[in-house]
C-alpha cells in the first residue's frame, strides 16, 4: 500500500513539472502569446528553429532602448507599431544561438515581430 501511495505520489509530481515553464506563473494571455511564438519559430525561416529548446521560456516587457531593433519578416518594425506594455518573449538556450527572441503584443497575443540574434 504505501509502495503505490509513493509512486502515486511521484507520478504525480513528475506530470506537474513535465508542464513546462510555459504553464506557471503566466496569464492565458502570455500563454497565448508564448504558443503564437512557437507557431511562429516553428513556420519561420530561422536557422536553429529545429534546434530551439522550446521548454526554456522567459517572458518579460520591452524595453524602450529594444523597440529599435524588432523586424518582422519584411522589414524592421516602425518603432510606433510598438509600445513598452508589449512582451518580450526569449524562447530556448540563451548561451549559445539556437534561441529566438519574440516580441508579441500583450493585448492581441499576436506576435508582431522578433529581435535577430548577432
């Protein structure tokens, strides 16, 4: 009895964390946002999406000195279709270059573009 208690116990727990970042700790709306990302990272034209790990996740606002270098996949963005209430959203391992940096409107969720990794 109390070997299945354990392993109930552990299994439980072991499906909570195979939740993810993603899950805790965030609004439906920056969920959103983080699985518009995904879906953007996944359709792009990045080099290292097949590479991103898709398990690391930070999300934070932008930064006044960042809306400058957001591009979509045209052009770079017009600083005005941008504002500090919008997400940044890092997506994968940051100490290397298979991670991608979205940024994401935090009224729609949309991504509206990313910021290139040097």
């Amino acid at each position: 009895m109390k070997k299945t208690a354990i392993i109930i116990v552990l299994f439980a727990f072991l499906l909570l964390n195979s939740c993810g970042v993603k899950e805790s700790g965030m609004s439906e709306a920056q969920k959103d946002a983080v699985d518009n990302s995904l879906a953007y990272i996944s359709e792009s034209e990045f080099s290292s999406r097949d590479r991103i790990d898709k398990k690391k996740i930070e999300i934070r606002s932008i930064t006044s000195g960042e809306l400058q270098f957001v591009w979509n996949d045209n052009l770079q963005l017009e600083e005005s279709a941008l504002d500090i209430s919008d997400w940044v959203i890092t997506i994968g391992d940051t100490s290397g270059h298979d991670f991608a940096v979205m940024i994401c409107d935090s009224v729609t969720s949309e991504v509206l573009g990313y910021i290139p990794i040097e």
